[in-house]
C-alpha cells in the first residue's frame, strides 16, 4: 500500500510542479492581482492550499506519533475520503474554514514556492517514515468529512489541488 501512496504524491507532486513552472510566465504583481473584489488572487489560493496542507501534515505526524490511540480506517473512513473526493470534483463554491482562509495579500511565487516545496518534502518523508501497520489507520481528519488513512488524505491533498486549478486557470487565462 505504501508504494500506491508514495506513486500518487509523486504524481500530484508533477502536477504541482506543472503548474509552478506555467506561473514562472507571470509576475508577481499579475499574481496578486483579484479577479473580482472578494476574490483571492492566484497567490492566494496556492497559500490557501500550503496552509491546508501544512495543518494537515501536523495532524498526521501528531497522531503518528504515538500522542493517542490511532482507529484502524472503517467503512466509515473510506466513505468519508469518498464524499471529500466527490464535492471538491462538484462546481460548488464552500466557503473555506477559518484557520486555511487568512492568506497573506501579498507574496511572491519564489515564496509560495518554497514554503509549499517544504511542506511537501514534509508530507513525503513523513509517509515513507509512517510505519506499515499506520498504512490503514485514521491517521489524518478532515474539518467536514472527518477522519480517514493516508491515502484519504492523499487523496484530499490532490482533489483540494485540482478544485483549486480551476480557479488559478480562470484567473490566468483570462
């Protein structure tokens, strides 16, 4: 199981770096740039997903390291990581909790970038260091839909990405 988690981190970690690459195009000014009033701006929604990611991570190294006593993932768990999966592919607008929503106004892309390469590196080696018997525990907690194992959590990691995308590319390519 280990090894599926760890190809699909490398695969969002490509298409993390994918878009990190197509923004090098734009300066920093364009990137802070809103859309509309009340919008986040490209830079803002990528520190929107660090910070959502960041707090994740430390939930997971938290629960794994041994703080309290860790369920083994349920029916519960995996339907859970579904119905995240499922509502961050639907065209609804959430409104983001507010511990991930206090995003800077302003930043660089060689900032975002290097604070979000650092939580990823963080995220990686804490997979690779999680034991195998973790592999299929609770170990990490979603705000709405609750808790599920690594791979839920992978999996947030790349639906939240992908859902995110779509406002960054509404944004570029206008």
């Amino acid at each position: 199981m280990k090894t599926s988690v760890l190809e699909k981190v490398e695969r969002i970690e490509k298409e993390r770096n994918d878009l990190l690459e197509k923004l090098s195009a734009f300066d920093d000014e364009y990137l802070n740039m809103k859309p509309r009033p009340g919008k986040w701006s490209v830079l803002q929604i990528l520190n929107h997903l660090i910070k959502s990611e960041k707090l994740s991570v430390i939930y997971i190294k938290r629960k794994i390291s041994g703080q309290s006593e860790i369920k083994q993932s349920s029916i519960k768990s995996k339907i859970n990581a579904f119905i995240l999966r499922t509502g961050l592919r639907l065209p609804i607008k959430l409104k983001a909790p507010d511990n991930v929503s206090d995003v800077p106004d302003y930043d660089t892309l060689e900032n975002v970038k290097q604070n979000w390469d650092k939580v990823r590196r963080l995220f990686l080696s804490v997979i690779i260091d999680m034991p195998d018997g973790m592999l299929d525990k609770d170990v990490f907690k979603h705000p709405v839909t609750g808790k599920m194992n690594i791979k839920g959590a992978v999996d947030f990691f790349d639906s939240h990405f992908k859902h995110h995308l779509k406002q960054v590319y509404s944004i570029i390519n206008k």
